[in-house]
C-alpha cells in the first residue's frame, strides 16, 4: 500500500530514478563491459551503422545512468556517423536525448 504525500522534487522518472540512488543496471557491470566492447569491434570491422547504433545506445544509457558528459559525446558521436552516412531516419531519435 502506498501513501501520497505530497508532489516531490523529481520531474521524470530518470530524476526520480536518481534521486532512489539506484537504476535498472545495478548489479549488471558484466553486461554493461559489453557494450563498449561491441563499439571498439564495430570499428574494427568497419560497421560504421553499426558504431552509430552502439553509440546512441551507450548515450542513452549514460543519460540513464546520469552520466551527462560521456552521454553528450556518445551521442554526438552517433550524430555525427547518422549524418556522414545519410542515415536521417536515426537521427530525431539520437538527436531528442
């Protein structure tokens, strides 16, 4: 059961997430090593769609995690790649975080 009492601080759900100290991704830091990991490979390879997804994926989830720096330069980044290969339909979501 719970008790309203009374409107908080927190505006979103990621403010209000914060605020609790704790995320979906607690406990997930094996998973999480992975995603960096996909990105360096993408690069190897040469998958340049594939690094612009990998970005915008470790951008959202840095602003999840309220990381605003390294949130703002993965998704820059991913822009960026969207744009060099005419890839708009990525691009309002990438560009809306």
């Amino acid at each position: 059961m719970f008790e309203l009492v009374g409107a908080g601080a927190a505006r979103t759900r990621l403010q209000a997430a914060s605020a609790r100290g704790l995320t979906q991704f607690v406990g997930r830091d094996a998973e999480l090593a992975v995603l960096p990991q996909a990105l360096v490979l993408a690069a190897e390879l040469g998958m340049r769609p594939l690094q612009a997804h990998r970005h915008r994926g470790l951008g959202t989830l840095y602003l999840k995690t309220a990381q605003r720096e390294p949130a703002c330069a993965a998704l820059s980044a991913a822009i960026a790649l969207y744009r060099a290969m005419d890839m708009t339909f990525w691009l309002p979501q990438a560009e809306e975080r």
